[in-house]
C-alpha cells in the first residue's frame, strides 16, 4: 500500500495530474481476526497521502462482521480525505442502502459509494444498483464470477484470454457496461492476472476500453498502470480532431458546422468534449487552445 501511495505521487508529478486511484484493502488485505488493526493502519497511511491523492478503501462486505467497524474507523476518521467507498460482493440495492447508511452513521454522507458485482444474481441486478444515486461506479469482480458457478465456468474463464471469449464472462461485463451508461455511472473492469505479461495486459485493456464500453480498468501490479492508461487515453489524432471541433463549435456559437466532409452538432460536440475530457485525464497533453477550456472549466 505504501508503494502504491508513492507510485501515485510520483506519477502526480510527471503527469501534471493523478492520473489513477490508490484503492487499500481491508478486504483480502486484513488477517483473519486482526480487521481493527488494519482499518487503523489504512487510516494512518491515509493521513499521510498527498494533498492531490485520490486514495479510496475497500471495506469488508456489508454481511462481514468488521464492515460497520470498518466504515466507522475508517470513514468516521479520513472520511474528507477520501475520493470513495469501495463495498465488495454487492448482490442488490438493499446493500448499497446498507453502505448508505453507515456512512451517514460515520458522518460520511458525502462520500461516493463504489461497488463490486461479483455474482450471476448481482449482474442480473445491475441496472437496479447502477440506478442508486449513490452509486458512482460498478467494478466486476472476475474471479469470485467465475468461482460462484461451481465449475460450470473453467479456469480459462479467469485468464486474460478466456475472460473475452466466454459467453457467460463476457455477457456479464456487458451488463455491467450497459447498467452503468444507462445511469450516468462509471464502469470499471476487472483485472488481469497475469501482470508480468504486458502484451497481454495490453491487449486487454484495449479491448475493455474500445469494445466492451469501459471507462476504467483496475491494476494488481505498477506494471499495469501504464498500459492502462495508453489504452484508456485518446491518440494524438482524437484529441488532435476534438481540439479543432470544439474550438469551431465555439465560434460558431453551438452552431452546427462541417469539419472534413461531415456534419457536426451538439451531439457530436458532447462526444468530442468527452474526447478531450479523457485525454484531460490520463495526463495526455493537451493543444494550447484546449487548455484554455479546461482552465476555464475550472
């Protein structure tokens, strides 16, 4: 967790802006019976993160008994350092209500609930949790995916190749997609594990981002963080063409306009908005002129 912290911070620097998310777990990461103490470390190391981290934890799940002593240490105490509440093997919106509540209990409320959809009853669920206004991203939890079919699904079904190939593992992620986009959330997909294989990391990551409709991707090792982020990012093209629409959107005042032989309007426009807001994002650079926008969003 320490590494992680200090790759951020690093990274922060070298891309003028955190370009990924710390996540520390409570969840796999605390000894059987030693949960209290690991919730307190977490908060120490939470104290100690950078002004311009964005540091999330992962609690135990709502059915633990260290969740609510979990939220209460951890929230109640660095809540307002936080950027959001990882809660694992969601399987409905009785237990984000659950989440909801605790962290009211914490004087958290203000905190945004990330969750784990790790079952086939919580993805056949999913629009309903996505629509949960607290809700601002669904992860899918790969592993215990497969596991809770029994066998039905292999092991290949866990592999960087396997989790796009077979039917049950890939039409659970495009539900998780799907439930997210129709609620304005944020979908995130699941890790690869096989992290020294950076080809494979790759190739899989593209395919989240530019097939399955994914906006953001987890890692299990540093090695990971950047092939992410080159697939999640737009090339210097899009970002190229994006800066130049927008910027002739605004002189036309909104108008529609044509730009290489085709029409642009305002749905387009919000599209390639979008574009530049990705490259914002995972620390692409960026043309003057579209610099400009984004400090004057701000």
């Amino acid at each position: 967790m320490r590494k992680s912290l200090q790759l951020q911070a690093d990274m922060c620097v070298e891309f003028g802006a955190c370009v990924f998310d710390v996540t520390l777990d409570c969840e796999d990461g605390a000894p059987a019976g030693g949960e209290a103490d690991h919730a307190a470390m977490v908060v120490a190391l939470v104290a100690l993160a950078a002004n311009k981290a964005r540091v999330a934890v992962r609690v135990h799940a709502v059915d633990h008994p260290a969740f609510e002593s979990d939220i209460a240490t951890i929230a109640g105490k660095v809540g307002q350092q936080l950027s959001h509440i990882m809660v694992p093997k969601v399987e409905s919106v009785e237990d984000v209500v659950r989440a909801e509540n605790a962290l009211t209990a914490a004087s958290a409320a203000h905190l945004p609930l990330h969750v784990l959809i790790e079952s086939p009853a919580a993805v056949h669920r999913a629009f309903e949790i996505a629509a949960h206004p607290r809700v601002q991203s669904i992860s899918f939890g790969l592993m215990d995916f497969v596991s809770s079919h029994g066998g039905a699904i292999g092991a290949h079904g866990m592999s960087s190749q396997g989790q796009f190939t077979h039917p049950l593992v890939l039409r659970a992620k495009l539900e998780i997609a799907a439930a997210c986009h129709a609620h304005g959330k944020v979908p995130s997909h699941c890790v690869v594990t096989e992290f020294n294989d950076t080809a494979a990391m790759t190739v899989a990551a593209r395919y989240a981002a530019q097939q399955l409709g994914y906006t953001r991707m987890w890692s299990i090792h540093p090695n990971q963080i950047r092939p992410i982020l080159e697939a999640f990012s737009p090339t210097e093209g899009e970002i190229e063409d994006a800066t130049k629409i927008i910027a002739a959107a605004v002189n036309a005042d909104w108008a529609p306009i044509s730009f290489g032989g085709k029409l642009h309007d305002r749905a387009s426009y919000r599209y390639f908005w979008q574009v530049l807001e990705r490259a914002h994002r995972t620390g692409r650079a960026l043309p003057p002129e579209a610099q400009t926008y984004f400090q004057a969003a701000a």
